[in-house]
C-alpha cells in the first residue's frame, strides 16, 4: 500500500511539475501560440514508440513507394491502353495487377504494421514486377511498330525500390541487374526490329536510372542504421559510468561510516580508563549505523538525488561547461531512486537539446544565455533547458529532422514513466522539458 502510495504521488508531482512554471520569469503561452506548439509537439511526436531509427526510415520510404506505385499505375495509363491495343486485353489486366497490384498494399501496411510485414510486401512487390516482364513475350505475339518502348521499361525503378526495400543490398543489385536485363529483352520482343547496340543501351539506360534510386535507399537505411549502433553504444557506455559511479558512492559511504563512528569510537575506548555516558552514546549510535547499513536495500543500479544531479551536470558540462546548471530540492521530498539507465536516456536527450541550441541558436550581435534547471520532488525529476535565442517554428521542422523527433523527444517516449516536451517560436528562443515520474 505504501509503495502504491509513493507511486501515486510521485506520478501526481509528475504531472504538477509540468503545469508549473519552473522559471521565476517564464509567462504563460496565450492561446495561439499554444495551439501552434501543440500542433508541432504532435506533428513530431507520431513516431512507434519502440521503433529505432532504421525501422522508422523502412517505414517513410515502404509508404513513399507504395505511394510512387500508385502514381506511376495513373501516370502510365494513357500508353498502357495505347499499347494495349496490340495483345489481348487479358494480358493487359495480369500485367498491370502484377506490375503494380501490391504498391498500394504497400502503403498501407506501412502505416500500421511491423518491419517484417512491410519487407515482405515489398519483396512480393518485386517479385510480382519481374513477373510482370515474364509476360511480356507472351502477350505480345505480334510487334508493335508503333511504340518506342514497351511501358514496363520506363517504371523499373519501381521494382528496385521495392527490392532494396526488402533484401540486403546485394541481392538489390543482383535485381537490378535481373531487371534492367528482363526489360532490355521486353523491348527486343516488343519492337523486333532493334540492334544489338540499341539493347545494350536499353539496358545501360535502365540500369544506371535504377540505380540512382537503390543507392540512394541503400545510403539512408544504413545512415539508419549507424544511428541505432551509436545510440545504443552511448546509452551502454553511459548507463556502465553511472554505474560504476554509484558503486564508488556505497563504497565511499561505508568507508566514512567505518573511519567516523567505528574507529573514532574505538579509539575513544582505548583513551578512555573509565566508563563514559558520552563514550557510551557514541557506541550506541555506533551500533545503530552499523545496523542500518547492514539492513538498508543497497541499490547500486540507481542514483539517488545528489547522484542524478551531478550525473546530469556532466552530462551538460562534457557538451559546453559554460551553461548555468540550477537545482531545486524540497527537504523530506526529495527521495529519488532514478534507474541508471533513465538517468542515461535523460542525459542524452538533454545533451542533445544543449547540442541543437548552441547549432542553431546562435543570435548575431548578441549572446544567448542557457540554462539548465532540474527540480527534484517526490521521487520524481523534471530537467528544463531553456534558451532565449533565434528560436524556430516547431511545425516547420521536416519529418526526417532526426534531432528533436528521436534523439529527445523519441528517447523519452521510450522510457518508463518519461515524457519530453518542447516550446519554441522563432526569435523567442527554446525551452525544452524532459520529465521522469516514476519511483520504481
């Protein structure tokens, strides 16, 4: 029951926290402004709560493609029905179902559903599209003079999106050139009277367009993909530091307890011939600490207050040490036992808000003043960064800004009980709030 009690509290100071002022200075948003920092909080915040960077950048370009698939089916209709007229009408509907029948299933599954489902479509996609061009050679038994090249030629882009999307990059590659190959022979079978020349030069131009597109794929799934690894490797390295920070304290502590109450009243004894009622307390007291420590519930994997505080300096000071760093504790509130690993994931989203402030902040002709204030109560804690420089319009900010989107405000929709939060219009500066309100 008290645990539940504590609990209770602690996410009710949570919530309090927010809604009050941090800042003897800071006014209140009037009702625009509110609105429009709301509207941008939510536009950044419509990320998977438990996705990393290379699923969320699998998931933009599964939707994107899908989306281009559908495009291209509209764009292309007109020379599909103009070349339809050559070969039965059957053909056209299995070629068109296969050549872009599953870009709008894409799209959709991208929305809502989980990397695997998305990879396999995508793969099905691809294959689907190869099949379109195997169909090639069967529906068109007579040539077209007419045409300059069959439709499936110009869309094989299509198909090696969808590919890079769901294999590793060489058997991307190995599609590719399966593909510019399959297309290169579609026009052979299409026109008939073509040189060797002029296929090669289908396939070179097929090709060398195709590619374009993979490799940029290919480049921003492992930039992705470089993100998750380093993100994973600082939260590690950090969560190891704080860690072993908070073992050196027990460490400390039984020390100082050891050198002030047991030796000191040890070597009273020795001086002491005769029974003494202050020798006699002090021994008391003595015994009573000794049997604190043994009892109390030593918890080296978390910080408490004064830990989390100078955990979280650091972690400002490695950034810039020239930011001003506040605390505000309340005595007899002020019990915190915040996990190692969400004082790490705190630190980095703040160090990444300092980071994005001294970038992007910076105001000609004047210095911008920064501030760091982290207020403890109740077993919970709530970090406000606060800058008064150039400022930006949060629903401005483009999707694949991965600074504000992942590195704060994803790290602390990710962690238990954390909440991130962020204010700025343009020439009135930033504040950033990262709030933990969970005892644990």
């Amino acid at each position: 029951m008290a645990a539940g009690s504590r609990a209770a509290a602690a996410r009710m100071t949570a919530s309090s926290m927010l809604d009050t002022p941090s800042h003897p200075r800071s006014r209140p948003l009037d009702r625009p402004r509110a609105s429009r920092w709301r509207r941008g909080v939510v536009a950044l915040s419509r990320e998977k709560v438990s996705e990393g960077a290379a699923d969320r950048i699998l998931r933009r370009f599964g939707f994107a493609i899908g989306i281009a698939g559908v495009i291209a089916a509209i764009v292309e209709l007109p020379e599909i029905a103009d070349q339809g007229r050559f070969v039965p009408v059957q053909w056209t509907i299995v070629e068109v179902v296969l050549a872009f029948g599953l870009f709008p299933v894409l799209a959709v599954v991208s929305v809502g559903m989980g990397p695997r489902v998305i990879q396999r479509v995508a793969g099905a996609a691809a294959v689907s599209f190869l099949g379109a061009m195997a169909v090639v050679p069967v529906a068109y038994a007579a040539p077209n003079a007419e045409a300059a090249s069959v439709w499936l030629y110009r869309v094989l882009a299509l198909g090696v999106l969808a590919a890079v999307l769901a294999w590793r990059p060489p058997l991307a590659v190995a599609y590719l050139v399966v593909g510019a190959a399959f297309s290169a022979l579609a026009n052979l079978v299409v026109l008939r009277e073509t040189t060797a020349l002029a296929l090669l030069g289908d396939f070179a131009r097929a090709a060398g367009l195709s590619a374009l597109f993979l490799w940029c794929v290919i480049y921003a799934r492992a930039a992705a993909a470089r993100v998750d690894r380093e993100s994973a490797i600082e939260s590690s390295r950090a969560a190891a530091v704080a860690g072993t920070a908070a073992r050196e304290r027990e460490r400390a502590r039984f020390a100082a307890l050891i050198h002030d109450a047991v030796l000191s009243t040890l070597l009273d004894a020795s001086r002491t011939g005769t029974e003494s009622p202050v020798l006699r307390r002090q021994a008391e007291r003595t015994l009573e600490q000794l049997d604190e420590c043994r009892g109390a519930e030593i918890e080296p994997d978390r910080l408490d207050a004064q830990s989390a505080i100078g955990f979280l300096r650091s972690a400002v000071h490695e950034v810039n040490p020239g930011i001003r760093f506040t605390t505000r504790r309340w005595a007899g509130f002020d019990d915190l036992h915040l996990p190692v690993d969400a004082a790490s994931t705190i630190a980095a989203a703040l160090a990444e808000a300092v980071r994005n402030s001294l970038r992007h902040a910076t105001v000609v002709g004047r210095e911008v003043r920064r501030t760091v204030t982290v207020t403890i109560s109740a077993g919970g804690i709530r970090v406000v960064f606060r800058d008064d420089g150039a400022g930006f319009d949060l629903s401005a900010v483009p999707v694949d800004r991965l600074g504000i989107s992942v590195s704060i405000l994803g790290r602390m929709r990710q962690l238990s009980g954390g909440a991130g939060f962020v204010e700025s219009e343009p020439g009135e500066g930033t504040t950033v709030t990262l709030v933990w309100g969970g005892n644990g």
